[in-house]
C-alpha cells in the first residue's frame, strides 16, 4: 500500500518563497505519476503540477508556470513542490498525490489518483 506523508508548508508573505516535500512509502515510485493539487478556500481542488510516469515530463496549470517547480529523488522516493512569488491567491490546502497506472488525458484530473497525502495549509499574506 502506498503511503505520502507531507510536510512544509505554514504562512509566509507575498513575495516568499515555500518548498513543499512528499515522502512516498511503498511500492514502485519511480514508475508512478506524482502531483500536487490544492484547495483553496470555498473552490475545488485544482491541479497544480505534475510529473507523468512514462516520460517524466512536467506538467503545470498554465497560470503557475514560471513560478512553481515540481520535481523528484527516485533515490529518496520524495516529492517537491518549490513555489516562489508567492500571491495571496496561492493560499490553499496542498495535496501530494500518486498513482500508478494514471494515462496522460487524466493528468490533471483529481478523481484519477488513488493516493493521497494528508494535505498542508500554505497560507499567502499580502
């Protein structure tokens, strides 16, 4: 059974930097689609970032590109979400999720990931 425990997160200022991290525990990271998603106050979950299993690829919901960087240590089984400039309208839960046989026209579809952190609360003061 897959696990993802998350950690960072916490309240910053606009501007800041915050770097999120996801440790998997189980079987077969390196060949699992990992993601992040968040959930801001009152809306949906919304896709953040991804690295699709096949080719390692990252995907990134278009208003966050430039600013946001998923990235990996198949080494360590981690995930990490590096997030600069940070805005007000950033504050959400954030979620790390994991899935193993996820196809890329799902990439950004919560309801398609079997595995999911706990969720952390990043807080964005303007």
């Amino acid at each position: 059974q897959v696990q993802l425990v998350q950690s960072g997160g916490g309240l910053v200022q606009a501007g800041d930097s915050l770097r999120l991290s996801c440790a998997f525990s189980g079987r077969a990271f390196s060949t699992s689609t990992v993601a992040w998603f968040r959930q801001p106050p009152g809306k949906e979950r919304e896709f953040v970032a991804a690295l699709f299993r096949s080719t390692g690829r990252a995907y990134y919901a278009d208003s966050l590109k430039g600013r946001f960087t998923i990235s990996r240590d198949n080494t360590k089984n981690m995930v990490f979400l590096q997030m600069n400039n940070l805005k007000p309208e950033d504050t959400a839960v954030y979620y790390c999720v994991a899935d193993q046989r996820l196809i890329l026209s799902s990439l950004r579809l919560p309801g398609q990931y079997d595995f999911w952190g706990q969720g952390t609360q990043v807080t964005v003061s303007s």
